[in-house]
C-alpha cells in the first residue's frame, strides 16, 4: 500500500457570483457549481428558497468576493493607529483609540484563523 502526502485543499478561486440560486465560479467560461442555496436544486427541506435563498447567496458572495479588501483596509487602519502614541494623544481620544485598536487586533486574528483553514 502506497501512502500519499496529505494534499491541502483550497477554496475556488474568487471571483464568485449568483446565477439562479446556485453559487458559482465567475472567473471562467463554465462558472463551476459551488454551492446550491436553493430547495429546488437539493432534497431537502433545511434551504430556503426564492428571494431569501438569493439573497443569502449574494451575501455570501459578497464576503467572499471581497475577503482580501477587507484584510487590506484593515492592515492599514492598523498602520496608520500604530503611528499614533496613546501618550500624546488629548484624553477624550485615547479611550477610541484603545478601543480601535482592540477591534483590529481581533479582526486580524480572525482573518489569520480563516487563512489558516485554507
């Protein structure tokens, strides 16, 4: 028996889009299932269906599609706090301060944990 390297799966590339309550890979000519949000296209009786489905979908989309955007904007809020020192600032600002800073490190910890899923 041949043993073989444990493979790391990645996502579908981004990126992605709705058509008739199916998620799909919008970056090529076939626009690849990805994921099916709609009770029509599955026997079950857990998905929603029609407009709540679609919009559902566009959601997920929509935070797929702009992940990176998201990770980006937040690495330079982080920069640009960073250049500030809390000891200068006047005191009504440092409490908003602190607290921005606390938001960005626990939104890039997140980001970390999702990337590292990958």
């Amino acid at each position: 028996m041949t043993l073989h390297p444990k493979t790391e799966a990645k996502h579908t590339p981004t990126p992605w889009k709705v058509k008739h309550g199916i998620i799909v890979e919008s970056g090529n000519e076939k626009e690849s299932a990805i994921a099916y949000c709609r009770d029509e296209y599955r026997h079950s009786k857990h998905l929603r269906d029609g407009d709540e489905a679609d919009a559902n979908a566009a959601f997920i989309c929509l935070a797929v599609n702009n992940f990176k955007a998201l990770k980006g904007t937040v690495q330079y809020l982080e920069g640009y706090l960073n250049r500030f020192d809390k000891n200068s600032l006047p005191k009504e600002f440092v409490h908003a301060h602190e607290q921005s800073q606390l938001l960005i490190k626990n939104t890039l910890t997140r980001i970390r944990e999702q990337e590292a899923v990958k």
